[in-house]
C-alpha cells in the first residue's frame, strides 16, 4: 500500500489553469505553457465526484430501488490572494477575477503529488465559481474560495 504523500519536499498538490479559449481539450491546453497559469498558495483541495441517484419505493419491494444518474463533478480549493494569478494572469489567461467574471470556461490540471515524472493527475474542463475573497483584522491577508464546476468527465493520467 502506498499513500499519497503532500508534506514532503516537491511534493505538493499542483493546480493549474488554461483559460486562453483556442483549445479543444485539456491536455492541448496543459501543452500551451505560455498562457497556463498556477494556481498559487492553496491552502486545500477537494475533489467531488458525486453520482446523482434517483430512488422509489415499489408497493411490493421492502426496500428503496436505486439508479445513478450522470455525475456532478467540481474540485474546491481555497487560496491566499496572489496578486498575479488574481488580476493579471499569464498570456492569454486572464487573471482568476477576469475569467470567473466574464464565464470563461477552463482547461485544468490537479496534480495530486507534483508535476515531476511518473506523478500523477487529473484533468477536465469547467467554469470558475464560488469566488468570494474575505479579509479581517484577524486575517489580514485576502483568501479566496475558488470552485471550478467539471462540465463532463475528469480524465486521469501520469506525468
């Protein structure tokens, strides 16, 4: 058994982003380094990957029957404010503000342990949402929710 380690050196969740809109899919637009922004400063992540059901009771069954309907998927993380990946972006990439503001779809790429060779991640395409950046005295530096909404599948594969 081999656990997915993220406090060792390098190794660290990755999430990067492709919002430059001349892509058809996402690795394509992982390939287009120049307008790939990363996401930085996560202080976490969450993957969902939630099958819809539909239930009903039969009048001759004594329990529910149960059918999957497609899947919602989203990835969840929150991050300190960086004022490069916020407003400016990279390339063709908008900053976050931009591309949640104007609905822009895009490419991304979680790396669950880094990005070096034979590590591993997943891949999709979806809109920004759920931006809402906070400060307070007690927290004084901006930290934002960011959700990215998977339109369709997310796809697998290694570095």
């Amino acid at each position: 058994m081999g656990f997915i380690a993220v406090n060792t050196t390098a190794d660290f969740v990755k999430l990067d982003i492709n919002a430059s809109g001349v892509f058809n899919t996402p690795a394509l637009a992982m390939a287009d380094t120049a307008n790939v922004l990363t996401v930085p400063a996560l202080q976490d992540i969450t993957v969902n990957a939630t099958p819809g059901t539909f239930e009903w009771q039969q009048l001759d069954e004594l329990s529910s029957q149960i059918v999957t309907t497609p899947s919602t998927n989203s990835l969840s993380t929150n991050m300190v404010l960086d004022d490069v990946a916020f407003f400016t972006g990279a390339g063709s990439t908008n900053g976050i503000f931009q591309i949640t503001n104007d609905k822009t779809k895009v490419y991304f790429r979680m790396y669950w342990q880094g990005s070096a060779s034979t590590n591993r991640y997943i891949e999709g395409e979806g809109f920004l949402s759920a931006l809402a950046p906070t400060v307070s005295a007690t927290a004084p530096v901006w930290v934002a929710p960011i959700d990215i909404l998977v339109t369709g599948n997310y796809t697998q594969g290694t570095v």
